[in-house]
C-alpha cells in the first residue's frame, strides 16, 4: 500500500510541476519573449528554460525569484496554480 500512495503522490508532485511550467510559459508568450531570451537574461540555456515549461525540473526558489523578476511578477503569482 505504501508504494501506490508513493506513486500517486509523485504523479500530483508531477502535475503541480506541469503546471508552474505552463503558467510560466503563458507569461513569457504574454511578453514577447523567446526561450533563448529569457534563459540568457537567466544566465541558463533555452534547453533548461524548455524542460522547466514542460514540468520536467523542479526549480529552486531562487531560480523562481529570478524568473519572476524577468517577467515582472512576485512569486506568489508563478505558483498561482
């Protein structure tokens, strides 16, 4: 029993991922923004800046701050989900 609630937990882990992706991909469209602009303003690369869109890396708080800052939104507002 407790591998398939380890399960379900990193499947909805998984989905809260997807979707800060999504909302930070919405608001870089939102401003004009490419992938490549928007990871040389992070000092990443775009292939890093895709994978966090498509929810396949867990960002840190800082690179979220760093984020927000570029699209010029607070924190709480990435992770209105």
């Amino acid at each position: 029993m407790l591998k398939l609630e380890t399960k379900a937990k990193k499947k909805e882990n998984l989905r809260y991922l997807e979707l800060l992706g999504k909302r930070i991909r919405d608001l870089r469209k939102e401003r004009n923004m490419t992938q490549k602009e928007m990871a040389l303003r992070l000092g990443t690369n775009y292939i890093q800046i895709g994978r966090i869109e498509r929810g396949q890396a867990n960002s840190t708080i800082i690179m979220l701050k760093k984020v927000g800052d570029i699209l010029e939104v607070e924190i709480s507002e990435l992770i209105k989900i």
